[in-house]
C-alpha cells in the first residue's frame, strides 16, 4: 500500500537528507588508497549520530554497519571490512538516515585516483540513468515510466540493469510501496500522486545484468566479475517539478 506524505513528513525526510548528504561528503573526504572500508563506515557513523539522526542500515535485517559500500564487482550491499582501497577503484556508497522517525535514503558511486575511460563512461551513465528518470517523476506519470527512463539510456550506451533489486517508496519505513524496476516489467504499475516520496536507484553494470550473492549473504556482486555502479536519489512527487531531498 502506497503511503502519501504531508508536508510536515516531507520536511522531515529533507531534514535527513541533509544530515545524509553531509555525511556522504565526510566519507569521501576521507576516502584515499590505503583506508579501509570499516574506516569509512566508522566515519559515516560518526558523522550521522552527531548530526542527530541515527543509521538506517544498522541492524536492519540484521545488516552488520552502518554504510553499504561496495566496491568495483560488488554491486549492492557489500560490508565494511578489512578491504582497502585502491588506485582507480569505483566506490558505491549507500547510505540511509533516520530522522525523527523519517527516512532518507541515497547512493553515490565515487572513482578513486586514475579511473579508466571505460569506468567513467559507466559512472556517467549511471548518474544520467538517475536524471532521466528524476525528470519523468510528475503526477500522472507511472512507474514504468521512470524504469523506461532508466533502461532506455543504460541499453543504449551499452550498458545492462540489475534484475533482482529495485528502488522503492521511502519515508515512513526504509522500503515501502511501490517497487520501482530499472527495466520494463510485469508488476504493479501505479500512477505517481503528489505526496509519493520514492528512493530511484539505477543499478547499472558493465557487462551481464546478472548477479550473484556472495556467502555473507549480503555482498551482491556482478556474475561475470565486471563493475558496477550505483546512484540513487530520495525524491518527493509534487504537483509541479520533483524535488530531490538527497544530495551528494
């Protein structure tokens, strides 16, 4: 059941959008060769509680950190770790914030030092998948019409989407209705209605759109060890032009 937010909502899901957005900045400050990905997840951590929100991801289905981040193969929810990173690695960073009971939630796929051309090229489109479909969230638009957006521009810069995994509703709980697939599909098909608040994800790889989860349960990783990237916006419907709460 879709859920419609009122303003108040709204606000308070910006509000953790910023606190998001600030961290995200935090941890890519502090991102270099060398550090670890536990050492960003602390950072993150830190930098959340300060700011009065508290960590969406922790604890949430038994999610063991505070930041999802995965990197180059690793498609989704990878676990902070030991693993340090390196020259020319692609980082995702998925971050969620709760604040007073309002959810925001939000990816950013960063490269660090001397990223390849082809590396760029699917950070590019990945982001552009994003912006297309932000600029298709209108009421009276449906569902399929962002993963219209999404699909069209990733195939067609050669590119495939992640099957298995969707964005989705947001606000109340960390995922709610509706699902929102990176590609045409058979399911539920509603109209977007101002008040919606939804998480849209692209999940774009670089070769098969196949995965494959890891024995952590958790790291989601691209079945033929090509890269990934990952963006996503916490974005409000509105009678007039969508409003993005998140940032980067």
């Amino acid at each position: 059941m879709i859920q419609l937010k009122t303003a108040n909502d709204i606000a308070l899901i910006r509000e953790a959008g910023n606190i998001l957005s600030e961290a995200i900045e935090a941890v890519r400050k502090s991102m270099a060769e060398g550090v670890t990905t536990r050492e960003l997840d602390r950072v993150l951590k830190n930098e959340i509680l300060k700011r009065g929100g508290t960590p969406a991801f922790l604890g949430y289905q038994g999610y063991p950190a505070s930041l999802c981040i995965s990197v180059n193969e690793e498609v989704i929810h990878g676990i902070p770790g030991n693993r340090k990173l390196a020259n020319g690695d692609i980082v995702g960073l998925d971050v969620g914030v709760v604040f007073r009971e309002r959810i925001a939630d939000a990816a950013v796929t960063v490269g660090l030092g001397d990223v390849s051309a082809d590396d760029r090229l699917l950070l590019k489109t990945t982001e552009e998948c994003l912006a297309k479909a932000v600029a298709v969230i209108r009421p009276g638009n449906r569902v399929s019409d962002i993963s219209a957006a999404v699909f069209g521009h990733a195939r067609g810069m050669g590119f495939d989407v992640v099957r298995e995994y969707c964005g989705h509703g947001v606000g109340f709980s960390l995922h709610e209705d509706p699902q929102i697939y990176n590609y045409p599909s058979s399911g539920p098909n509603p109209k977007l209605r101002a008040g919606m608040v939804i998480a849209v994800e692209p999940m774009v790889n670089a070769g098969t759109w196949k995965i494959k989860v890891l024995d952590d349960d958790w790291t989601v990783v691209t079945a033929d060890g090509r890269k990934s990237a990952h963006f996503e916006h916490t974005v409000a419907v509105t009678e007039g032009d969508p409003e993005i709460l998140t940032r980067w």
